[in-house]
C-alpha cells in the first residue's frame, strides 16, 4: 500500500513553515481533495472540479486551557502552502459521511458558526478509508481529550472505527508535554512509518467486550437449526417442575390443617368484637346528637350577640353623620361673607356637600335611605343649603355691582385730556378671587345658582369695560395729529399733483395699533379670568403669555391664571357633550360680558378712514395679525370682534375702491381726449402708496383693489377709445405705453400688476400693429391691394394663369409700380409725418417708427416674392435698395 500523506514528515515541515508565528503545534497533516458537487446516479462527481488542499489538525496551549484548530491550507502559484481558512474545533458540530459517495472517502464537516448556513459546507474527498478514519479518529479524539464532548457523527459505525483502530493500532514514536494532573493535557506527536495514530481509544475495554459479546450472541442464535428439538427439551423440563410442584404440596397437608383451626377461632372472635361495636356506636350516636344541639344553641346565641354590637355601632355612625355641628349651622345660616370669614364658610360648604354625598344612596347603605330619620335629616339639609345658596348668591351680585361702582366713580381709572390710561383690573381680579372658592362649593351644592351669577357679573364689568373703551378711543383720536388726505386719487377734473405730496398719517395706524394692543390682551385676559372664575367646565389651551397680539405683549399683572384659555367648540370633537354645552353658555356669557364695546372699536376704525382711506390696508394687516393668535383662546367673543373689525375696514375700504373705480368711469363722460388719460400715472402713484401701506396679510386685500381698478381703467379706456375710432388705435398704444412706463417697477415685485402689466404689453402690440398698418396702406394701398389679390387667387388658380387674370397683367403690374414707387421716398417721408402728427408722446415716436420701417420691409419683402414667382421677367426695386432708403431716412 501506497505511503499515505499523514505520515509525510516533509508535508508536515511545509505546514509548520505556513503557520509560522501563531504559536500553534501541527497534531496530523494530509491531503484531501475539496469540492462542493453532489454524486449523481452515475456516482460520476458533478460539474464542479475538485481543488486540492492540505488538512492540518492543530493546538495552541495558553495557561492551563488548550484549543484546537482545523486548518485548510492551499497551494500557491508557486507550489508554496499557505493559509486559506482557520476553523476553531469547539465549535465543530457534525461529522457526516456523504452517502452518495460509493467509496465512503467523502465527508463533510459542520460548524455552528458559519455566517451563511445556507451554503452548503465544502466536501473533503481522501485517498482511501484508511485516511479518512484516521483524519477522523484524530479529531474525535481531539475533541474528547481537550474539548470534553463530541461531535455528532452520520454516516459511519463508531464500533466499526473503534474496532479499526484496534486492528490498526501503529508502533508510535510520541513526544509528549504534559501539564500536571489538573491541566488539560496538550500533546505533539511524531508519527514514522505507521499507519494510523491513536492517541486514546474512542471507547472503553469493558464497552468493547459488550459489544462484541453483543454480536457474538447474535450469531449464536442466528446460527441455530432444529427449533422443533429445542421446544421439546423445554416442555419436558415443564413437566417436571409442575410434578415436583405437586409433591412438595402433598407432604404439607398437617401444617394446613394447623392454619384452618387458627382461623376458625379468629373468626369467632372478630363476630364478638362486631357486636359490641354496634352496642358502641349506638351509644356514641345519640351522644353525638345531644351535642350537635347544644353547639346550635350555642352558635345562635352568640350570632344574636355579634349582631346586636354590630348595630349598636352602625346606628352610632348614622347618629354621628347625620348630627349638624353647631358652629356649621350657624355659618350656614347668619355668618357673615366678609373676607376674614371666607375660610369658615368653605368648610362650612365642605361640610355641607359632604354631609349631603353621605346621604345618598352611592355613600349610604340602600337600606338606610329610606329610614324617616335619614329623609328628615336630608330635607333639613337641603334647607340649609338653600339658605346658604341664596345668602351667598345675593351677597356676590351686590359685591360685583359695588366693586364696579366704586371704579367708575373714581375717574383716575380711566384715560382723561392729555393723558391715556391703561386699564389695570388687577385689583379687581384679586378681590374677586377671595370668592373664587366660595364659588367652587356654590356650584357643587347648587349650579343653578351660576346663571343669575355669571349674569349678573357680566353686567357689571361690562359697564366698566364700554367706559374705559370710550374713554380710551376718544382721547387716542383726540391726542393723535394727522392731516387729512384726499380721498380723490383718480378724478379726471383734478390735479395729478395733490396725491404726490399726501401728508403723512402712519400715526392713525399706530393709534388703531395701539387701541388694539391695549384692548385685546385685556378683553382675552378678562375672558379667560370669567371662564375659570366663574367654574366652567372647559379644557385649558393658551399656554402663559400666549395671547395672539404680533409681537407685542399685552399686560399680564395677574397670575398663570389669567392667562389660560379654553378651546373652542369646533376644535374639540372628541369632548363629552357635558364640554359642548359649558362652552356654548361661556360664549353667551362672553357675549353678555363685552358686547358694546365693538362701538369704540368701529369708531376708531371710521375716523381712521375719515383721514386716509388708505390707512385701512395697514389696519387689515393689523387685525388679521391679532385674529390669527387667537385661533385657540378662551375667547370667542375677541375672535368675533376681530372679524367684524376686519369685515368694516373691508367694507370701508371697499367703499374708497367703489369711489375710486365710479372717479375712473367718469372720464368717459368728457369731451374728445388724446394723448394719455389722467388716470394712468395716478394710478401708479396710488398703487405705490397702497404697497407702502401693506402689513402682514393685507395682501390680498389690495390685490383684490388692484384688480378692480385696473379693469375698471382698461375698459373705460377702450370705451373712450371707441368714440373717435379714427384715433382709437393711437389713444390706445400711447395709455397702454404710460400704464407700462409708470408700473414698471412695481410690476416686478407685485405678482398681480405684472398680470396686469403683461395684459397691457399684449394690448400695446395689438394697438400698434392695427395703427402702423393704416399708416402703410395710407400711402402704399394700391400696392400691397395688388399682392393680397395675387395671394387670393393662389388658392384657386396655377402661378402661371395669374398673368392672364383681369387687371393682374404684366401691364397692370407695370402701371401699379409707377403709380406706388415712382416718388417712394416721398411716400415713405409722409409716412413719418403723419405718424408724427397724431402722437402726443414724443417718447414713443422712435420705437414707432422702427416698427413700422420693419412692418414695410416685411411686406415689401412678400411683394417682391411674389413677383418673382409670378411675373419672372419684370424687374422691381429690389428689398436691399428699399431697406438702404429706409435707412438714410
């Protein structure tokens, strides 16, 4: 037999030269062939071809620990060995013969932690069986010696292998290192000329005798042949054992006879014990009864007891709930609600709500309720509470009325000549919330009593708030200087001059600005303190400091309360209904609390507009700026007082576009007009101020006024074109010219007047193209008449028929140049005059005629086309001596 690899010394060098500098000693080297095909029927491998490579068995000892390594080593360009992979034989699961392989040489290995175990493992294919087991012993026995377990082994009898390393088992040359009695133990093996190493057996001597024993056994009765023979033997040796049975039975009879009489005696015996348990139990059964009697008297008597304590101390219980303390009751009914007394009137309203919840059936055992002493004590009870109710209720509407009173006669509170005053009702927010738990517990033993509170609240802070919005509005007006500025912007009668020194009158905004910071921080503030003030049960949405007022902050002297807001209806579907009615009676309240005041509001908003119309773009701006805070306040009636603010300075300024469009339509009316419109360049100068003015979201409100305007300014410009259509075209092309000139740099940050500027520029094309037409056929009719006729009968008719045509001769054509170009120059200087005459604008007069050189040279450019196609043989000026002519005029 052929010198297997695993004992080539040379082989084994190479692989210690490869893995130098790892630290780790070569146990067995040998060559395998690796692959990765499956074995058909054909037992031919498959398409994949084998690789040869190098299988190393090693260890590394570190310490008292040992480790064991399989190492895969391939074949370099050079022949050379060198590393391919490294697998750690701790983690080596499965060793698996691969049946398909008809010698048994192949087999693969399974680790547990391969990164892709949907790959399947590489296939090593050895030389012979001898090989592949002894590869294999040496890592089972790697595995038991310094890992303490084994792999799964398939494919392949581990007796089988046991029993071929018995039958292989070499004369071994061994260089050992071994590590004390408790170490692992690591070992270096030199192997010469053998066939196989085996560094300890796979099983054990005395499991080995077992199972050959085992086989032998099998054999042996495998081999046995006359069964029938067998089965006799054993039938005869029965019959001997049931006859000797039977004689040892026989010669004890004397010994039987002995049992029999012990039993009889014992029987007689237990008949006597029987009897006289029966005497017993008769005895201890009527015993029994007599005591199972006294226990049920017994047991009575003591539940009557345990019951009886137990109701003396229930009735004790309601005796104290339904006792009234006399200091409470004297409270309830004639104490007084100054402040020094407010902490012993809650507790008596603590006590009253409590005693009235321990009267109910939830807190009161149902059997109570209907005793006659707990309905008396209840109705006595709510008698009290009545009294209380009402006592307290009239003490509050009076306090509020009085609170209020005292304010309004001391006129420090409110703004006087000279002087703004901004309302302060700190102090009234602090006396008020001295009852602010009084109102708690008036709520919770009556809520009907609110209604006549709340209303009565309204009504009296309301008179505070209209005088101090009255006061305030009529010296902001007084105090602040503007002069008036016209609202005549576009009035053909006037002059263009009086709107480009329009005084200035930003301190009307800055005024209607201020009434708004002052007011609208107060009112918000003053609905949020109602709301928590007087108990309504609504979510809490403003954050502190959050009241929509730009960026400016209202006053806020009174506490995180104060600034607290309640969500609105629409924005809290998912409330209970119990939420949706508390906000509509807050909302009503609101209304009742500040209804009135929107007066003050609207008449700042009329005298603003009394002195600049213009002013209202700004005061849009403003409004829509507070509006879009207050989208989550407490106060809806703000909400609505914003909006009818921004409705009327829509509405009036509305009204100054409705004046302005009706001041444009009335220049229709004059008398023939030229040049441009007095409208035009107003328009520019208004629209530059309405664009100073825009703050915020006012945008589209001035678009809106753009857009009426301009319409309004390019359709009375047509009518007034239309009543002289003989000069409509230059009218038109010299307004449509000074709209764009005077709107050019407002067009270009303004997205709606470039519409319009762009509308205008189209129109101003149309104009002119229609203008500089007349003013070429004025003089060049015949002309041109003659090559629209050509074009005509090109539709019908060959190029060659035309010169045939009536008065399209070669003659006619001949005449007709005579007539149109002998004095061509004199014609073309005409021309100019003519459009010289009717332009006021000498500005336009250049580009014009630039238009109208080009327009002629165009058609003139199609004429001689034509006559080219047509009449070959006839000469014209050519078009570069009409362009020459053109140019030196």
């Amino acid at each position: 037999m052929a010198k297997s690899s695993a004992d080539d010394d040379e082989l084994r060098r190479a692989c210690e030269a490869a893995i130098e500098g790892t630290k780790q000693s070569i146990l067995m080297s040998i060559r395998v062939v690796k692959g990765r095909g499956v074995w058909g029927k054909s037992g031919k491998l498959g398409r994949h071809m084998g690789k040869p490579r190098v299988l190393a068995l090693s260890t590394k000892s570190k310490g008292q620990k040992t480790k064991a390594f399989l190492r895969v080593l391939k074949y370099s360009t050079g022949g050379v060995l060198e590393p391919a992979k490294l697998y750690k034989l701790k983690h080596l699961s499965k060793i698996e013969v691969i049946s398909n392989d008809p010698t048994g040489c192949t087999f693969t290995l399974g680790f547990d932690n391969l990164r892709s175990q949907s790959v399947a493992p590489p296939q090593w294919t050895m030389r012979n069986i001898d090989d592949r087991n002894r590869l294999l012993l040496c890592i089972l026995n790697i595995c038991k010696d310094v890992l303490d377990r084994l792999p799964k082994v398939v494919g392949i009898d581990v007796v089988e292998m046991a029993l071929w390393a018995k039958e292989n088992k070499p004369t071994v040359t061994k260089n050992q290192r071994v590590v004390q009695q408790d170490g692992p133990v690591s070992t270096t093996v030199t192997e010469i000329d053998s066939k196989v190493t085996v560094e300890k057996e796979l099983v054990s001597q005395i499991e080995e005798e077992d199972i050959v024993g085992e086989a032998l056994l099998g054999t042996y009765v495998m081999g046995i042949g006359e069964a029938e023979a067998f089965s006799e033997r054993l039938k005869r040796e029965l019959h001997a054992l049931e006859a000797a049975n039977v004689h040892s039975i026989l010669e004890s009879e004397p010994l039987i006879d002995e049992v029999l009489q012990g039993l009889e005696v014992a029987s007689n015996c237990v008949d006597d014990m029987d009897e006289w348990l029966g005497i017993f139990n008769v005895k201890l059964r009527h015993m029994r009864e007599d005591i199972e009697s006294i226990e049920t008297r017994n047991n009575k008597l003591e539940m009557q007891s345990v019951n009886n304590k137990a109701l003396i101390e229930e009735l004790d219980k309601l005796l104290e709930r339904l006792r009234v303390p006399s200091e409470y009751a004297a409270c309830l009914t004639g104490g007084l609600f100054d402040e020094a007394r407010m902490v012993q009137n809650v507790e008596a309203c603590e006590w009253l709500a409590g005693a009235l919840r321990g009267l109910e059936v939830p807190h009161l055992d149902p059997t109570y309720a209907n005793m006659r002493a707990v309905k008396e004590k209840r109705a006595e009870l709510e008698k009290l509470k009545a009294t209380f109710v009402r006592r307290a209720s009239e003490f509050l509407r009076n306090y509020f009325a009085s609170l209020v009173d005292f304010m309004i006669s001391d006129k420090s509170y409110f703004s006087q000549k000279g002087q703004l005053k901004r309302p302060d009702h700190a102090d009234l927010r602090y006396k008020c919330r001295t009852y602010a738990r009084l109102l708690q517990h008036l709520k919770s033993l009556d809520n009907n009593c609110l209604g006549p509170l709340r209303k009565a609240y309204c009504s009296s802070l309301n008179l505070l708030l209209r005088r101090e919005a009255r006061e305030f509005a009529n010296e902001l007006r007084a105090s602040t200087k503007a002069s008036r500025n016209p609202t005549v912007w576009l009035e053909a009668s006037t002059g263009s001059s009086q709107n480009v020194n329009a005084a200035d009158t930003s301190t009307v905004s800055e005024a209607y600005a201020k009434m708004l910071t002052i007011f609208i921080p107060l009112l918000v503030d003053e609905s949020s303190f109602f709301a928590h003030f007087m108990c309504f049960e609504v979510p809490t949405l403003v954050p502190p400091g959050g009241v929509g007022n730009g960026n400016k902050s209202g006053n806020n002297d009174d506490g995180d309360d104060d600034d607290l807001g309640i969500m609105d209806i629409d924005e809290n579907d998912g409330k209970t209904g119990k939420t949706s009615v508390e906000l509509a009676a807050l909302n009503e309240s609101l209304q009742d609390l500040l209804d009135g005041i929107q007066e003050d509001f609207y008449a700042v908003v009329d005298w603003a507009y009394k002195i600049d119309p213009l002013r209202c773009i700004s005061m849009h701006g403003i409004t829509e700026r507070y509006l879009s805070g207050q989208k989550a306040d407490a106060a809806g009636f703000v909400r609505l007082l914003l909006g009818d603010l921004e409705s009327r300075i829509s509405l009036q300024f509305s009204r100054f576009v409705d004046e302005a469009c009706h001041q444009i339509e009335r220049n229709e009316r004059n008398v023939r007009q030229m040049g441009v419109l007095s409208y035009i360049p107003r328009f520019a100068t208004l629209a530059t101020r309405m664009e100073q003015y825009i703050q915020g979201q006012s945008r589209d409100l001035v678009d809106q006024a753009y857009t009426k305007f301009v319409s309004i300014m390019f359709v009375t410009l047509e009518k007034i074109a239309q009543t002289d259509p003989k000069y409509a075209d230059i009218i038109l092309l010299e307004n449509y010219a000074a709209f764009q000139n005077s709107l050019y740099d407002l067009a270009n940050v303004v997205p709606t007047l470039a519409k319009f500027y762009h509308q205008a520029s189209e129109a101003y094309e149309q104009a002119c193209t229609r203008y500089i037409s007349t003013i070429i056929y004025s003089q060049f009719e015949r002309l041109f008449q003659f090559a629209r006729r050509i074009e005509d009968l090109m539709y019908t008719i060959t190029p060659e028929e035309i010169p045939f045509q009536l008065g399209l001769s070669k003659m006619d054509l001949r005449k007709m140049l005579k007539a149109s170009l002998s004095g061509v120059d004199k014609s073309i200087a005409l021309m100019y005059k003519k459009l010289q005459k009717y332009l006021t604008s000498e500005e336009l007069l250049p580009s014009l005629w630039d238009k109208c050189k080009k327009e002629f040279l165009d058609k003139y450019e199609s004429f001689a086309q034509l006559v080219a196609k047509i009449y070959p043989t006839e000469n014209i000026p050519s078009v570069e001596e009409m362009r020459t002519l053109l140019a030196s005029m």
